[in-house]
C-alpha cells in the first residue's frame, strides 16, 4: 500500500508540472513580453524544484 503523503506529494509535482508546462508553452507562443524574464526565471526554478523532489524520491 502506498503511503498517503506520497501519494499527495506525487499529486502536488504532476500539477506543478502541468502548470509549468503551460507557463512555458505560453511564454514560447509570445504572451506575457513585459514580465517573459521573470517568468521564465520562475519556470526555470519550478523544473529545478520538480527534478531535485524526483531525486530525493528516488533516493529514499
């Protein structure tokens, strides 16, 4: 059986990548040209935060 709070992490990192993903389609399609820097910079910290949560997942 898996543990709850797994499951809801694994939940939480999927959304957060659909939303990065789409943030980042986005900022590819134009959108946004005035705020692209920080927004790019928050994509770019989200996919860091989704990588290093897989591999402290992976790790335990």
């Amino acid at each position: 059986m898996q543990d709850p709070n797994t499951s809801n992490q694994d939940d939480l990192i999927f959304k957060l990548d659909k939303d990065r993903s789409w943030l980042l389609e986005n900022l590819d399609k134009g959108k946004w040209p005035e705020l692209r820097r920080e927004l790019a910079e928050l994509e770019r910290k989200i996919s860091k935060l989704i990588i290093s949560v897989q591999e402290n997942n992976v790790d335990s």
